[in-house]
C-alpha cells in the first residue's frame, strides 16, 4: 500500500507539475510578445501544451535513461576485464563521461520549453530544434549554461545563509525560489529568442 501511494503521489505530482510548466510558460511567452498578462487564458491555453510537455518529458526521460544504461554496460565491462590501477583508471574515466554526457545533453536541451512555446512546436520537433540550434550556436549555449548555474550558486547560497533567521526567514525563502525560478525562466526565453534571431 505504500509503495502504491508512493507511486500515485508521484503520478499526481508530475502531472500537476507540467500543468504548473504549462501555465507559466504560457505567460512567459505573452510577456515576451507584449500581451496582457492573464492567469486565467493561459490556464485554458495550457491543454494546448499539456500534452507535448508530457511526451517531451518522457521522450528527455528515455534519453537520459539510455545513456546511463549505455554506459552503465561499458563501466561493467570495464569492471570484469580490467585489473588493478587499470580498472580504476577505466572506470574513473567511463564515469567522468558519463557525467559530461549528461551534463552536454542538459546544456542541448535548455531552451527546450522556449522553443516549444515561442515556436509552438510539438515534443518531436522541440528535441530536433534543440539539437539543430546546439550544433549552429555551441558557444552561446555553453555562455548561457555558465551563467546560469553562477547565478544559481549565488542564489543558492544567498537562500541558505536566510535559512540561518529560522521561521522569519522561512516566507522570503519562499518567495526568493519563486522569484528565482521566474527569473531564470524569463532569462532563459530571452536567450533563446537572442540565439533565434542571429541564427
């Protein structure tokens, strides 16, 4: 029984989430287009885009899930027929790829929701434009994605010395992520539509 809450409360939990995304990002691309912000028209828009958050998120699932599956198989293999300092220099080297693998294909799909909302495109045509753009603008992606996470680890860090208050600063925190999170996704929209324009 547990294990079934477990499992529907994620199932809720995600869907909700991309209702949450779809939402948003609706009211993203209206300010960005210079439209009246409205909560309750991008609650209705927001079936427009539900289901291709959906696919998106289960076809970005599937990616990585391959490649950690792909080089989980190499990092056993390594395992059974290496010896010694060998087998800890393969692995070492096998997890490190790992790694930068998943951390490339996090930097390709950045503007993975820009694109699928400013371009209104579905899931299938959102990954091959990320792709696409990735291979045209490398440099521009990497700029944005180093960035980000600078500025993530400030706020980051910005957020747990509030945490130090105790309960008062419990509701800036709060409203600090929420704050945060607009902001980035504001700023990652903007580079996008930099990138579209010069591509």
């Amino acid at each position: 029984k547990i294990i079934l809450s477990l499992i529907g409360f994620i199932i809720y939990t995600f869907f909700i989430g991309v209702a949450k995304d779809a939402v948003r990002y609706h009211m993203i691309t209206d300010v960005m287009s210079k439209k009246k912000i409205s909560f309750l028209r991008s609650w209705r828009e927001k079936r427009r885009f539900y289901l291709n958050i959906v696919w998106l998120k289960v076809k970005i699932f599937l990616i990585y899930f391959g490649l950690t599956l792909l080089f989980g198989i190499i990092i056993a293999l390594f395992a059974v027929n290496s010896d010694g300092s060998y087998r800890i220099a393969n692995l070492a080297m096998s997890i490190t790829l790992m790694v930068l693998a998943i951390i490339l294909i996090g930097i390709i799909l950045m503007f993975r929701y820009a694109i699928m909302f400013l371009r209104d495109y579905d899931s299938k045509k959102t990954l091959a434009e990320c792709f696409r753009l990735f291979k045209l603008h490398p440099r521009q992606f990497i700029i944005v994605f180093l960035l980000l996470a600078l500025n993530g680890i400030f706020f980051a860090i910005i957020l747990n010395m509030l945490s130090f208050i105790g309960l008062f600063g419990v509701p800036i925190i709060i409203i600090g992520s929420f704050i945060i999170e607009v902001w980035t996704s504001m700023y990652v929209f903007y580079s996008y539509k930099n990138i579209w324009r010069n591509k």
